[in-house]
C-alpha cells in the first residue's frame, strides 16, 4: 500500500471508530482463533471471495441480510467498516447502489476490511 492510501484506509479507519455502533464490533477468542490457524493471507483471500460474490454485483442477493455478525473475522470486519450490504457501503463510502463494484473498489474494500482486523487482530 503506498503513502496516499494508507492515509485515505487510516481516515476511513479514524471515522468509522467514531461511530458508536461500528465501534462495537471486535474480534472474539473464537475469531482470533480462526485467524490463528489459517493466516491472514488467507483470511484475504476470504474476504475477496465474499466481497466479490455477496457486495460487488450490480444488485447483491439478499441486500442488507447478506453478512452474519460473527464467526468469521471478515464478516465482523465487514460490520465495522460499513462494507457490510450496498446500503452502509453508499452511507460510508459514497459507493451508489445499483452499480457493479470495479475491481479497483473491491481492492478497496478488501484492504479496509484488512487494516481492521490487522489492528484488532494484535
Ligand atoms: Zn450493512
């Protein structure tokens, strides 16, 4: 990650910590665990997966209901950086509904989802 988006991910990071609500979410001993044997390598790969076949299309299954709130890191990451449905992805991100994500916002989403759990991860 170069200089400028490691500042907009910390910006983004710094905002969403603020919100009450994003702020609540953590990783448990169960999540932590999860992490532990498979590797954050990966858990990234994980994350491209779900981001791309439950966020990216132009109009996702079940929008709004498609993340469970535990039992996989990305998936209480994805709640607590606002990438979790197309709605909170518009609210935080000013990504609009109704359009396919482009690769170069998957890659966004993903490293956000990342720098989350990286830091809640230590
Ligand atoms: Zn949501």
């Amino acid at each position: 990650m170069n200089e400028t988006a490691r500042k907009i991910i910390e910006t983004k990071l710094d905002s969403l910590s603020k919100s009450k609500f994003r702020n609540s979410f953590y990783l448990r001993k169960k999540e932590k665990e999860y992490i532990d044997k498979n590797g954050l390598d990966k858990i990234k790969e994980h994350a491209y997966d779900f981001i791309r076949k439950k966020l990216a299309p132009q109009f996702p299954l079940n929008d709004g209901a498609q993340t469970p709130m535990r039992n996989h890191p990305v998936f209480v990451a994805q709640h607590a950086t606002g990438t979790c449905c197309r709605g909170c992805l518009e609210k935080w991100h000013k990504i609009p509904i109704g359009v396919e994500l482009t690769d170069s916002q998957v890659n966004f989403v993903v490293t956000l989802i990342m720098e989350w759990i990286k830091r809640k991860y230590k």
